[in-house]
C-alpha cells in the first residue's frame, strides 16, 4: 500500500514539473510578444518609423516633416526647433513619451523572457 502511496506522490510532483515548465514557457511567449510590440513603437520599429521623417519608411512623418519645412520657412512655433514643433521629436515631450513607452514596454518582456535575454 505505501508503495502505491509513493508512486502517486512521484506522478503528482511530475504533473507539477511539467505545469511549471509549461507556466514558464507561456511566461516567455508572452515575454516575446511584449518585447515585440514595443519595439514596433519605437522610431525604428514598424509603427514608430511611419513617423520618423528621416526613416525611408517614414511616410507619415515624412508628410509631417513636409508641414514641417513650410512651418520653418514661416518660423514660429511649428517649425521643428519651435514651442511647438521641438514637442514632437523624439526627445520632445509628446514624441520621448512615445519612444520612452515603447522602450519600457520592450524591456518589460525581455524581462519576461528571463535574464539571459536582458544581457543579450
């Protein structure tokens, strides 16, 4: 009788191994599409180079980049350097929050992934 006792002690501390090994390989998945969407939003990434008018991609900042030059020719508070203009870089506040959060968001799943993937 114990050794029956034994033996489904062991297969219920297998079943826990596996579902550990299986929370951790879902943790990293997840990790991975974090990491992923984050980097999509930075100035490089898919979404973020739409953005950057100095990014071949970069279509809608580009077009920007164009009202931009208007406004520079005019001068004032659009033009890129302006009050106005110097906000939507990526060191500006409304294009650094954008940058900042996606970095942030990147790094939030290469955590995920572990610490091997950070060091990388």
């Amino acid at each position: 009788m114990q050794s029956s006792s034994m033996t489904v002690l062991r297969m219920s501390k297998q079943v826990q191994l596996s579902q550990l090994r299986s929370m951790a390989t879902i943790k990293e998945k997840v990790g991975e599409v974090i990491e992923k969407a984050g980097k999509a939003f930075t100035d490089t990434g898919k979404v973020g180079k739409k953005f950057n008018p100095d990014h071949p991609d970069g279509t809608a900042g580009k077009e920007a980049h164009k009202q931009g030059k208007a406004a520079d020719k005019q001068g004032g508070a659009l033009k890129k350097d302006g009050a106005v203009g110097k906000e939507f870089t990526k060191e500006g506040a409304v294009g650094g929050t954008a940058q900042k959060a996606a970095e942030k968001t990147e790094g939030v799943g290469k955590k995920m992934q572990g610490e091997e993937k950070t060091k990388k």
